[in-house]
C-alpha cells in the first residue's frame, strides 16, 4: 500500500489587510448577498467576480421550492460572465455567506458543484482564478487557485 498526501495552502487576511481592489470586492459580494433569494434555508451568498477586462459581476444564491432547480452565488456569477464576457478571464472571486438569523464568523468555500464549476472555467482560461471567501465577518481566507480548495480535479482530460 502507498499512500499520498495532498496539502493546499490558503493565506488568513483580516479586512485590514485587503488591497483597495480586495476590498472593493469585498463590498461588492456584500451588496450581491443583499439580493439573496433564499426563503427556505435563510443562507445567504453573494459573489463579486472581477475579470480582465475590469468588469465586476455580482452573483448571488437564489432558491427555489424545488431545490434542485436552484443556483449558488458562485455558479450565478460565472454563468454570467462566461455568457456575456466569454474571452473576458476571471480573475478574482471574493464570496461572502452567512444565515440571516446571526452573523457567521467562520469562512465558507464554494460547494463541491461550484468548485466543480470553476475549475472547467480556470482550466479553459488557463491562469488561475484567486478565491476569497469569509463569513459575515471575521477572517478571510484566500486562495491563490481552485487547485488548492479542489486538489484532485476533474478535467476534460479524463474524458
């Protein structure tokens, strides 16, 4: 038997800490996370997606009764982009979650659908997309790449 171990190094930020387009950003998923629609699990997302060209796109979840049929912030965002920006690249992705009922202090990564998601896109675009993600408040972590929240990623070339 062998064994591999597989490490993914993220940086702790304070909001102290952000460069003015981090924090830019950082205001920007807030405002996205305003427009939540989220009356069946009161979990709030919002997403603020900047791309090469400078564009921002804003994303947030948005549920409905028959929830399958829904889509998180993250998925919004990129959808969005990749459909109106399609030779614009993604650059940056700064996510803020939190239930409505209390502000959530701990950092929360995108689902493993929308890791998914942004790993076909960080693969077509081949540069990175840097991913921060907090809660309400509190700290912020930040990847350098989808590769170091989703290490054993599933491509094209596996098909």
């Amino acid at each position: 038997m062998k064994q591999i171990i597989i490490q993914s190094i993220l940086t702790i930020l304070s909001e102290k800490e952000l460069s003015i387009q981090e924090k830019d950003l950082m205001h920007q998923a807030f405002e996205a996370r305003s427009k939540a629609y989220a009356p069946y699990s009161k979990f709030t997302v919002g997403v603020a997606l900047l791309l090469d060209n400078g564009v921002v796109v804003q994303g947030s979840n948005q549920e409905n009764a028959a929830y399958p049929s829904g889509l998180c912030a993250e998925r919004v965002a990129i959808y969005y982009a990749g459909a109106n920006y399609p030779s614009a690249k993604m650059v940056q992705m700064f996510i803020t979650a939190s239930p409505q009922d209390r502000n959530l202090q701990e950092p929360i990564p995108p689902c493993g659908s929308c890791r998914q998601a942004i790993a076909e896109y960080e693969m077509k675009q081949d540069i990175p997309i840097e991913i921060l993600f907090m809660g309400a408040e509190g700290p912020i972590y930040k990847s350098d790449s989808l590769k170091n929240i989703l290490p054993l990623v599933f491509d094209k070339n596996h098909l």
